[in-house]
C-alpha cells in the first residue's frame, strides 16, 4: 500500500508540473527578405519590405532588422613625380538609414572599405586596380511595442543613403589618383510572434498552491 501511495504521489507532482507550464505558448518566427537596392555612389533610396500579414489568434512580440551590403569599383594611382614613389588610394562607404518607428539606432550602421595597398610607382606611371570590392553589415535593432507599421497585407519601406570619401597617400607630394565606386544594400526582417491566447487555460496561483500542499501531504503520508 505504501508503494503504491508513494507512486501516485510522484505521478500527481509530475502533473502539477504540467499544470504550471501547459499555459505558456511557444513563439515562433517570420523572417522575411527586403528588396536590394544598387547604383553608383553616392545613391539615396529605398529598400522595400513585407508587412507580417497576421492571422487571427496570433499577437507580435518583437520585430528586428538585419542590414547588409557593400562596395566595388576601380582606384587608379598616377606618380608625376620624375622619380620613383610609392603610395597607395582606399575608398570608405558609410551605410546609413533613414528612422523607423519603434527602433532606434545610429548611422551610420556600417561601413565598407577597399585599398590599393601600398603600390610602387615608376616616374610618370599610372596603374589601374580594377575588380575591388568589400562588404559590411550591421543591424537596426529591435521593436518590441510599435507594429502597426510593420503588419498588415502590404509594405513598409526603409530609406539608405551612402557617403563615400577617398584617402590618398603618396611620397614626394606628386601623386594623383581617383576612383569609381557601385554600391548595394539589402535588409532581412525577423517577426517573433505567438498565440494570442494560451494553447490550455492556466490554473489560479492559489488553486496551484492548495494542490501542491495537498500532494506534500499526500507524500509525506506515503513515507511513514
């Protein structure tokens, strides 16, 4: 008689147990892809985006957004010196985007960089270095209160900007140089959403404590 009590008390703990936790409903996520948007820089444009299109009983908790992109181009490096130099040219490409609402962050997000490394230039030479390229990426955050501009049937937008500069380092103060520069972004969107409702209704903390008591006494009944 003892065992079996001691076995029908450890099954109505393990029941309690499932009591506790069978109302909390399990999130689940969305990820969905942005337009990409090209051109030469300096560009200014927008990448386009699907709403979350919610179903009925289902509530978003959290939206992030993923960014992403890059440079390539050609630098050309000229000595007019009537000696031989060395230098070299490097091209920066900040990534900036326009506010959202809901989230907040600071441009710009990310930066992408190429170089010539350092090059050695005959007199009156000029080299073309074609085919450069980099890449960055960042993130615009989270949020976690505002959606009504992120869910629905259609699209929301998100505005991108670039702002390149070119350095140039070159000995005997005679170097020229320039460079032509396409750039690209990208964004990717991660909706964490969950049941609007519990999957089963979850006990009254009080009728989870008067059970709990009743299953210690239940145990320590069983131990005598």
């Amino acid at each position: 008689m003892r065992n079996l009590m001691g076995r029908f008390a450890k099954y109505c703990f393990s029941l309690l147990f499932v009591l506790m936790f069978s109302g909390i409903a399990s999130a689940d996520t969305l990820v969905a892809s942005c337009s990409s948007a090209t051109g030469s820089t300096e560009f200014s444009t927008s990448l386009v985006c699907p709403q979350f299109n919610l179903g009925a009983g289902l509530v978003m908790s959290n939206i992030s957004i993923a960014v992403s992109g890059g440079i390539s181009g050609n630098i050309f490096l000229t000595n007019n010196s009537a000696s031989t130099q060395t230098g070299s040219g490097t091209t920066t490409s900040n990534f900036s985007f326009g506010s959202l609402p809901g989230f907040t962050y600071v441009d710009p997000i990310f930066s992408a960089s190429f170089t010539t490394g350092t090059q050695t230039l005959f007199a009156g030479q000029t080299l073309t270095f074609s085919g450069l390229s980099a890449t960055g990426n960042g993130t615009l955050g989270y949020d976690n209160s505002n959606f009504v501009p992120y869910t629905g049937a259609g699209i929301f937008s998100i505005p991108v900007w670039t702002a390149t500069s070119f350095s140039l380092f070159g000995t005997g103060g005679q170097f020229a140089a320039g460079q032509s520069t396409q750039a690209n972004a990208t964004a990717v969107v991660t909706f964490t959403y969950a049941p609007e409702t519990p999957v089963s209704p979850v006990p009254e903390p009080s009728t989870v404590l008067l059970l709990g008591v009743g299953l210690l006494g239940l145990f320590a009944l069983s131990r005598r």
